[in-house]
C-alpha cells in the first residue's frame, strides 16, 4: 500500500474517531470523574474490542452479519439495552461519603477494572462497527503485502488515533471541569452523561439496518 493510500486511511479514520459516540463519551466521562489514568483504562478496552472486531473483519464477520438480519438485530438489541443499562445505572446512583483508606484501595483498583471492562463491552455493543469495518477497511487492502501485515497495520493506526482523539476530548473535557468546580453542577453534567448513553441505547435498538 502506497504512502499516500495510508494518508488517506488516517484522515478517513480520524473524521470517523472525531465524530463523538458512545466511546467518547465514556472515556471523557471517566477523565472528568477520575482522571486520566481511568480515561486510559477506558480506552484500552475500547482498544482490546477494537482488536478482536479488526480480527473478526479480516475473517469476514461482517459479511456473515449482512446475511444473518435474526443475529444482527440480536446483537443490536442487546448492545443497546447495555448502554441503557449504563446510563439508567448512572442516573440513579448516589455520590456515597468517603470511606477508610483500605475500603478506598479495593475500591479503587475494583474499580479501575471494571472501568476497562465496561469500555470493553461499549466499543462492542454496535454491532454495526463490525458491518462498517469490513466495508472500510478492505479498500485500503492492496496485493502487494501480506493482508495480515496491513490488518496489523491498519489496527495500529486506528489506536494511535484513537488514544489522540480521545486524551483530547478528556483535556478539554477536564479545563471545562476545573472552571465549574461545583458539586450542583457536576450533577447536572453526569445527568447530562448518563442520558444521553440512554438515548444512543435507544437509538442503536430502534435504528433501521
């Protein structure tokens, strides 16, 4: 593949990353509540599901996914309901006091795991992804490589611009934060979250094929 193919892949890829969907809006999320460590875990489970719908794709799932409506619109549905699920979560949970250091500690890296598994599972629940992928990614793919290398290559580049788009995302996420530092208005900003992971749920499940 040409130099220039590749450039073209890249601002494709970055047009695509910039547009702010489910992923995005966990990660920044995450940025303004934790920090920037949580905002990476975020990220590298968006990044591992990423990994295995690439894989999937070189192996032509999506081509299964466009001939099984049945398995398609069940992969939808209960991608979509996850992310309801998320936000409903999030609406009814309250900030709870400051427990003691040790209870703090568990929580902490309990937490910090379930923050990389649940960007995991919201990279992964649009089963759409896997359909546009194997639509994109093929037309970058020429004969002059092993199509192994490129898929490995391809994948690399999209982790690049993914980690840069979304660390940017969380900065300017996080100096909005540090401007309205009140707890009132940090409420407002997780309702505000929160409903919209709902309305993306809603709309994954109730969007036409």
């Amino acid at each position: 593949m040409s130099f220039e193919t590749w450039g073209v892949f890249f601002v494709s890829y970055l047009f695509i990353t910039l547009a702010p969907g489910p992923n995005v809006l966990f990660v920044v999320q995450n940025a303004m509540k934790y920090g920037y460590k949580e905002a990476l875990l975020s990220i590298f489970g968006n990044l591992s599901c990423q990994a295995i719908i690439v894989v999937l794709v070189s192996f032509g799932a999506g081509a299964i996914l466009e001939q099984s409506p049945s398995a398609f619109f069940i992969l939808k549905v209960i991608g979509g309901l996850y992310l309801i699920y998320i936000g409903v979560k999030g609406l009814l949970k309250n900030d709870s006091p400051k427990s003691n250091t040790k209870t703090s500690i568990a929580r902490e890296a309990s937490n910090k795991l379930l923050i990389c598994k649940t960007g995991f599972f919201v990279s992964a629940s649009n089963p759409k992804t896997v359909i546009f992928l194997s639509a994109f990614l093929p037309q970058f793919i020429t004969s002059d490589y092993p199509v192994e290398s490129q898929f490995l290559l391809m994948f690399f580049l999209i982790c690049v611009i993914v980690l840069v788009v979304h660390l940017l995302y969380s900065y300017i996420a996080k100096n909005i934060g540090r401007n309205l530092k009140n707890k009132l208005i940090g409420r407002v900003f997780s309702k505000i979250y929160n409903s919209i992971f709902v309305v993306f749920g809603g709309g994954i499940i109730l969007s036409n094929r």
